[in-house]
C-alpha cells in the first residue's frame, strides 16, 4: 500500500518523492517541532481529539503558535489517508517552525510547516502478542524536566534513540526509562504498567513523562472491568518483580512484556489482567472502525 505525505506548502498529499523539505527547516536542523503519532481503524482516526489537543500542548509548550485550525488538520490527515488507498493507516502529524537562517533563535522563522505522513498500518505480528516482549531497563534516563518537559511531544527524539540502542546492545526489542532520580518512567516510545495483586500501577506523571493517550484509555478500560488502577512512584525493583507488565502506545496497544532485564516476569507469559485489558482494548478498536465514538472525547 502506497505511503502519502502532506505538505502546507503544496496543500495536497503528494508521492513520498515529491514531498520535499528545505534543509533549513527548523525540525530537520534542530528537532524545533511537535508531533502526534496515531491510527485508524475502519479508516476513522482513533482518539484524534485527544491528539489534537495535546498537539496543541506540546506547541503551547515551545512557544510554537500552530497557525493551523482544527478544521485544516482534520481535512489533512482525511485527505492523505484517502490518498493513501489504505483500509488503515499509521499517521503522523507533524508542526515544525518552519524555515530560517542558521540560528537558535526561534523568533527567526514565522511560518510553521505542517506535514502529515500516513502509511499502511502494520500492527506486530499477533505471535508477539501472544509471546510478549523482551524489555530492558536502561541506564539512559529521561532529561531533566528543568530542560525540556518531559510532558511534552516534540521532535527531539534522541534521548529515545540512545535508550533504544542500548536495549538492542543487549539482546531486548524495547526500552524502559528511569527519571533523574532513579524512578520507572516510561518506555522508548510507550507507557509502562505494571499489576501487582491483581490490580494496575503505572508510573505518575510527577515522575516525568508523557501522558500517553493510549495510557488514558487504558486506565478507562480497567474502570469498566473493576480493575484498580493507580498511578504510582515506581521504582526499578518493584517493576522487576511484578506480576505482570505491559507498555502501551497508540500504534501497538497494549503490548506485554514477559521478559525484563533478561528475566522471566511473573510466570514467563502473558497474564490474565493484562490479557483482559488486551481483549477490551482491540473491543474498543473494533468499535470505533463500526463508526462507535471516541472514549476520552
């Protein structure tokens, strides 16, 4: 299935060759953007309100004024995704702030870019589902959120990157991030949760990390199964020895972790809470791609 790429600039989805970005924007040369990552389902996009606004957030955050209303987003993503010809899609959106000279100063550029990318979706493969992940709790931690907020969904990625490779380094698909002080974050690109007892705990945002979409709907989901959830301080120990755990991200779901630190969790497979919320979740998907609303609008 063809990938499709918006542009402001051309103002229509274009052939991945043709979407061209000078090489003095400021998201190419500096990371100086926001970005959302989401899915369709049924070709409708999930949680898109929820996207939108922390779309917004993030910008409000870098002081990045998204010259863009919600209307010209909504059209954007609909348009490339029907460009595109796929039943679904993975989509991004991203604002960077433009073109300027070579400087930091961010008051140099005054016309923001946005950009949506949307290729065939392509979910892990339903055995990695079933086996569950092999995961590693890195020595890379989050930056300092007197640097940069951790809240906040932006272009600079590397942090990411480097707790990703060092994963890799040892053999693990993903990464697990600690704060500053030694506290479970969040993972390379997800949130982590974790049951102990039967009920959920997942790292609090005082911590120091995104407040994942897909986390917000998760711990809607385990309302409606009475499950307990709570956000909690977490450290890497107490994560080592529970009962289960699971990351979450807008494209995987709810994906389980049956290895950490080259240990078994829990029993070595995945476990009956974080089974339950996997069946409620893709419950919800599939409601959403009948034409059913969104669950934290």
């Amino acid at each position: 299935m063809p990938t499709k790429v918006y542009l402001s600039t051309a103002g229509r989805p274009l052939d991945p060759a043709e979407a061209t970005v000078s090489v003095f924007d400021r998201g190419f040369l500096y990371g100086d953007s926001v970005y959302e990552t989401l899915r369709t389902a049924g070709g409708r996009p999930v949680e898109m309100t929820r996207h939108l606004d922390r779309l917004h957030r993030s910008a409000l955050g870098i002081g990045l004024e998204i010259p863009f209303d919600e209307a010209t987003l909504r059209a954007a993503v609909a348009e490339t995704h029907a460009a595109s010809g796929n039943p679904d899609s993975y989509v991004r959106m991203i604002v960077t702030r433009g073109t300027g000279p070579l400087m930091l100063d961010p008051r140099v550029s005054t016309s923001p870019l946005l950009v949506v990318v949307v290729q065939a979706l392509q979910l892990p493969a339903p055995e990695l589902y079933a086996a569950g992940l092999s995961v590693r709790i890195v020595d890379v931690h989050k930056i300092s959120a007197r640097s940069l907020d951790p809240s906040l969904k932006t272009g600079n990625y590397l942090n990411s990157i480097q707790a990703l490779r060092q994963a890799a380094d040892s053999q693990a698909s993903d990464a697990i991030m600690c704060s500053p002080q030694g506290q479970v974050a969040e993972g390379a690109t997800s949130n982590v949760f974790m049951v102990r007892g039967g009920a959920l705990l997942t790292p609090s945002l005082a911590t120091g990390l995104l407040e994942g979409i897909t986390r917000a709907l998760v711990i809607r989901v385990a309302a409606e199964l009475g499950i307990t959830c709570s956000e909690a301080i977490i450290w890497p120990d107490e994560l080592r020895a529970a009962d289960e755990v699971f990351l979450t991200s807008s494209v995987r779901g709810p994906m389980p972790v049956t290895t950490l630190d080259g240990l078994p969790v829990g029993a070595g497979g995945v476990g009956a809470v974080t089974r339950r919320i996997m069946i409620r979740y893709q419950a919800y998907i599939d409601a959403v791609a009948a034409g059913g609303p969104e669950l934290l609008a």
